[in-house]
C-alpha cells in the first residue's frame, strides 16, 4: 500500500497520473481515428496535454486562494475561472493545431468553438469535481485520524487513572501493621513486610499501567502483596494460587488481579472466622484464559448491581473494557460452598502473538 508524507504528494501523483490517462484515451479516441499525420498530432497532443496541465496547476492556485471566501461570491468566482481557463485551454490548442499545419490564419467555425470548448469545459469541470472530491475525502480521512487518536489517548488516561487509583485503606492498614510488629518487637516480620510493601509500590508505580504482563509476573506481584495481608492475619489467611505451566507465558492486565483479593479480604472476611481461603486460578478453554478468585467468606448480596460493585471491582471491569472491548467477561458470583467467585474470561494470549498484531 502506498504510502505519501504530505497531501502534495499525493496530488502530484493524482495531477501525472490524470494528465497521462489524459494524453492516452484523447489519442486512442480522438487522434488516431482522426487520420492526421504523426508530425501534426503527436505534438499537437503532447502541448495539448502540456496546457492542461498548465492550466490546472493554475486553476489549483485560485481555487485555494478562494477557499476562505463567502459560499455565494466562492460558487461564483469558481464558475468563471472554470469558463475563462477553458477558453483560453480552447485558444491554446486551435493556435497550436493552427501552427504546425502552417496555416495561422484560418478562422475557428462556431461548430469547431462548441465542440472543443464543451470537451475542454468537460475536462476541467471533471478535473475540479475530483479536486474537491479528493480534498473532502482526505480532510474526512485527517478528522477520522485525529478523532482515533483523541479516544486512544483518552482510553490510555483512564486506564492510568485506573491504574493509580491505590486503595488507602490498604495502604493504611498495611503501616498500622508494620507499627504494632515493631510495638511487639516482632522486627524481623516488621522488616520483611515492609520491604514486601515497598516492592509492591515500586512495581505499581514504574510499571506501564498501559502494559500486560505474563501470568507468572502477575502471580509473582500478587503473592507478594498476599504475603503482605498474611502478615497481618497470621494463620487465619491462606492464599492458594493455581496455574499450568503453559499458561505461565499467557499476557494479563498488570496488577488486574490484587484488587480482586484485596476485596475479597475487606468485604468477605468475617471478624468470626477462624480461617480464611483465597484461591485463585487459571484455566484455558479454546483461544481464552480464565482467571478465576474464589473465597470462603460471606459472598456477595443477591441481586448484585454495578453501582454495588465498589472501587476496586469497579476499576477492574472499566480496565477490561477498555483493554479488551466487547471481548471479556467480568462475573461475580457465588460459589456452592458460599463464598464469593469471581470470573475474568480474556483473549489467550502470549507475548509473540502480541507483538506480531502490534
């Protein structure tokens, strides 16, 4: 597919390319049945073309310093360049015709100025019509492209937006922790959930909110924020993550999967639960990946809403839908046992194959 740097490209391209279709049919069409000697109709074509393509050059030159002007005086001035180009394009080519039968003298008959000027007015309507037709397509063509660009540039702000949006309560929690270890004396757990917690803000925050991530890098970032909560709860929290070794490579939402856990610890830990599970798993069906987080806590409400879902549940629908639109599936649910269940459905899909749709 060719492609141009600027429109000027693309209109010489069109303007050699029209004129030499031009020259081509006025000499399978007009010349050659006509019977008129080489030495008089090649010439004669190549300056008739050469004239034509003078003269729209011109014609180009007037129609963009009439752009600007009212429609009524624009329509008008347009009409009268058109005839007056096309006279003068009929002048050229009878003179020129005239001259290399070496008869300059001889008068056009009012049949002769009716045919020419109707083929020549035919011409220069044609090439104006295509002018403009090609001008309106390519503005149509530049809007279209800045209005993609706009939504993608909206989508990537959101999704950063998205991304950054840090649960305070975590955070607040997760210092509350740390402190009452230290309180303890518990240093050694005090330094190890701190340096946990510190990776966890490093990743969030210099990783591309606009990137995927392999499955073991996920899984990675999110056994580490698990190990953060278990140092909280001790032996009441348990975290079980599930995965094939072939999906390992498979490309997910950076950090899509920690404010599924995080909420499942906030709203579906009971204060009277001895022991709390979270597992979370990874399955393939066909040419999509399945993640799912299941808890044994409260579950969520029946007749679950949207509006009911909260930030984080919230945030991770928004990030799936701009990421994969009308490709995923984002269900909450409840499991047999009564937990909580939680259902991602996305494209499978592996850093090669990623790159090669780029």
């Amino acid at each position: 597919m060719l492609k141009f740097n600027s429109r000027t490209q693309l209109f010489w391209l069109c303007q050699y390319s029209g004129w030499l279709v031009y020259a081509i049919l006025t000499e399978l069409m007009i010349k050659l049945p006509g019977n008129e000697p080489w030495q008089i109709h090649f010439p004669h074509l190549l300056m008739d073309t050469l004239f034509g393509f003078t003269i729209t050059l011109l014609l180009r030159q007037l129609f963009h310093f009439l752009q600007n002007t009212p429609t009524r005086i624009n329509i008008t001035a347009h009409i009268i360049c058109i005839i007056i180009a096309c006279l003068v394009w009929t002048k050229l080519k009878w003179f020129t015709l005239l001259w290399l039968y070496d008869n300059p003298t001889q008068s056009m008959t009012w049949f002769d100025f009716g045919t020419w000027n109707l083929a020549s007015l035919t011409m220069l309507s044609t090439w104006s019509g295509f002018y403009y037709a090609t001008k309106a397509y390519l503005k149509g063509v530049e809007e279209q492209r800045k209005a993609a660009e706009a939504i993608n540039l909206a989508s990537e702000s959101q999704l950063k937006m998205l991304r950054y949006q840090l649960n305070p309560h975590f955070m607040f929690n997760s210092i509350n922790a740390i402190c009452t270890l230290i309180l303890q004396k518990d240093n050694l757990h005090a330094v190890s959930m701190l340096e946990k917690l510190c990776d966890l803000l490093r990743y969030s925050l210099y990783t591309d909110p606009l990137a995927k991530v392999t499955v073991k890098e996920e899984i990675r970032i999110l056994s580490t924020y698990c190990d953060i909560e278990k140092c909280r709860f001790k032996e009441k929290l348990t975290v079980n993550i599930v995965t094939a070794p072939e999906l390992e490579q498979c490309l997910v939402p950076s950090l899509i999967l920690q404010p599924l856990v995080e909420n499942s610890i906030k709203h579906g830990m009971g204060l009277e639960q001895e022991s709390y599970q979270i597992e979370v798993y990874f399955k393939s069906v066909a040419d999509k990946l399945i993640i799912q987080v299941y808890d044994s806590g409260i579950g969520f409400e029946q007749n679950l809403t949207e509006s009911d879902f909260g930030i984080g549940l919230t945030n991770c629908e928004n990030r799936l839908k701009l990421i994969y639109p009308q490709n995923y599936q984002f269900k909450l649910d409840n499991s047999s046992q009564g937990g909580a269940l939680i259902t991602i459905l996305i494209p499978k899909q592996t850093e090669t194959e990623s790159f090669s749709q780029a």
